[in-house]
C-alpha cells in the first residue's frame, strides 16, 4: 500500500503512544485493526516513527506539501526513508538475514548452576503440584513511560554524531506493588506507602507491616489458603532479616521457600518464579494501554487488571512453572534456552 490515509496514521501514532512508545507493538495492533496479513504490507517501524516525529513538530501526520513542481526532491525525510527501505531489503532478500533480539538474562555465578538445579529437583520431588504455594515479589511501576536506548537508533554519517537527547524525570512517579500468586488465584495489590498515601521504601520494618497489616489477614479469607500452604519469596535482604524470617516461620511453620528457608530458593533465578517470567510483565503490557496520567490512575489500572486474571490462566502458569523445573533440570540449572528462544 503506497499511500495511507490520515485515518490510518492516527490509528498508528495512537497505538504508538498507548504501548509506551514501542513501535514493533504499535505495528502490530495496526496489522491486526486494519486485517494485514503480511507484515510488509504494513507500515514500517521508520514510518511510524517518521509520522510520530512529524505529529510531534506539525500536529499532524500529513506529509507537508512541496512547492515547485518536483515532488521528488531529495529531502531528508525522502532519503531516510529510501536507506531505511535498502538496507532492509539488501538484508533480508540479498543477503536472507532475520532480525533477531537479543535476550538480556541475569548472569549466573558458577555455583548457581548446581543451586538451581537441585531447587528443581527438590520441588518436583516434594510437591505433586506447586498449586500448594503462593509466589511472592514486589515491583515498580512507573508513571512516566521510559525509553529503551537499546532499541533506539538515529543513523548519522559517520563523525557526525546529532546527539539527540530524550529528557524525562530524574526521578520518574511510580508506585511499589507487592502480590502473591497462586494456582488458584491472587493475594494482592498491596501498595508500599505512608497513611498520607506516599509511597516508602521497601525495607525490613515496611515489608513486615505488609506481612502483619496485610498478608495474615487477608490470607486467611483466601479460599487457596489451607494448612498445606507454602510461601515463596527471593533471597531480598528485607524479605530475610531475622525478624521477618522468625513472622515468617510463625505464620508458615517447615513451608518457606526463600533464602533460609526450609527450600533454600536459588538466587539469581527470576526465570523460575511465575512472579518474575508471568505476572509483573503481564501487567505493564495491560495496565499502560491506557496511558495512565496520574498516580490515581496508575493505581486503578494495576488493581482493575490484577482483579482480571482469570482462573484458567492461573492454571496455565502453575502447569508452565513446574515445565520450567523440568527443563531447569535437563540443563544442569543453566539458562533456560529453549524458553528463551522458543518461536
């Protein structure tokens, strides 16, 4: 399709901004509202990013009329447009390249390998199911949408670097979100904050609080709550101080799973935790569609979509976890190749 309509370029820079600047996701939603089956039929990455630059300078997405009869100049935006459409056909017709991206995963000391693989071993040994425990984590969500320099690229002659900058916050608004899943549901949104609603820091004396104000209680109301019920946490210096080990131990006696725990949990581990490979990445993808503008919202955003997991997810991630001990275990506890490369 040579020529897009101004319906079209403003479906895409909508989507653009509602996925947090990403223009891969932006690109898809388009393919997906406007029934393109081929990817190349679609609008490139450059041309929506082109359109975003240009929505940003003129409020609109309209290519600005020429004057003069040639309408085929050799404009910059022309030309950026023709080296961009080169180099992507040289690549992948010429030379039968494939775009692939690269997988950022937490790096493993040598001892790690033997720790993670005997977790595994252990769990599978111990538990028929995992839908006995409830994964613990917090995380942060942040107010202002942030830019991957990783993903980011202006192309320059050589030695003539534009120095383009992006200027966000210092220190961008966010919120603190602790929850605890289950097989069988969620325990959670609980927000890390002051009674002026401010948020606070995560240490021993705020994450207890969250234990004694918040977890108990609620815990004991939870239709998955039973005496056979195990409590996971990683190895976070506020989630194993003594006291809070000693509430811990209390509330769960012989079934904590955490550093200094009855199961010794792994650290560096973050692919074996529904937490860390499902939930907390599940949410963003949800809670930003939206382009929350206030703490408020943000907040309202994450309890809506936490609130909406269904059951059978749930489940699904319970079946994935115990998959990911399994194959933990046929790589003797090293990096989980073929989930993170899998098609």
């Amino acid at each position: 399709m040579s020529q897009w309509t101004g319906e079209q370029r403003a479906f895409a820079i909508e989507a653009y901004f509602k996925a947090n600047n990403s223009c891969a996701i932006a690109r898809r939603r388009f393919c997906s509202s406007y029934n393109i089956r081929r990817s190349r039929d679609a609008p490139s990455e450059d041309l929506i990013r082109l359109w975003v630059r240009r929505f940003r300078a003129t409020s609109s997405a309209e290519n600005k009329p020429r004057p003069g009869p040639n309408r085929t100049s050799r404009t910059n935006e022309n030309i950026e447009l023709v080296a961009a459409k080169l180099v992507r056909e040289i690549l992948k017709k010429d030379l039968k390249f494939h775009p692939f991206k690269i997988q950022i995963v937490q790096a493993l000391k040598p001892n790690d390998h033997n720790m993670r693989k005997k977790f595994c071993e252990t769990m599978l040994e111990r538990f028929r199911t995992v839908n006995t425990i409830f994964w613990s984590d917090e995380a942060h969500f942040h107010l202002n949408g942030s830019v991957n320099k990783q993903n980011c690229r202006y192309w320059s002659p050589k030695r003539q670097n534009p120095r383009l900058k992006h200027q966000q916050p210092l220190h961008s608004p966010k919120v603190t979100v602790w929850c605890a899943l289950s097989s069988r549901g969620i325990n959670g949104p609980y927000f890390f904050e002051n009674r002026q609603r401010q948020l606070v820091s995560v240490d021993g004396v705020a994450y207890r609080r969250m234990l004694n104000d918040y977890l108990f209680p609620t815990l004991r109301e939870h239709p998955a709550f039973t005496s056979q019920t195990w409590f996971q946490q990683d190895g976070a210096t506020p989630h194993t101080a003594r006291e809070t080990m000693a509430l811990l131990r209390d509330f769960f006696p012989s079934k904590l799973i955490s550093r200094f725990g009855d199961i010794p949990w792994p650290p560096r581990s973050p692919d074996l935790t529904p937490m860390d490979f499902f939930l907390w990445g599940y949410l963003k993808s949800k809670v930003y569609e939206t382009s929350p503008a206030t703490i408020s919202e943000l907040k309202e955003n994450i309890v809506r979509e936490v609130n909406g997991i269904s059951a059978a997810l749930f489940q699904r991630v319970a079946r994935n976890t115990e998959a990911r001990f399994q194959k933990c275990i046929r790589r003797n506890g090293q990096h989980l190749d073929d989930v993170i490369f899998q098609k």
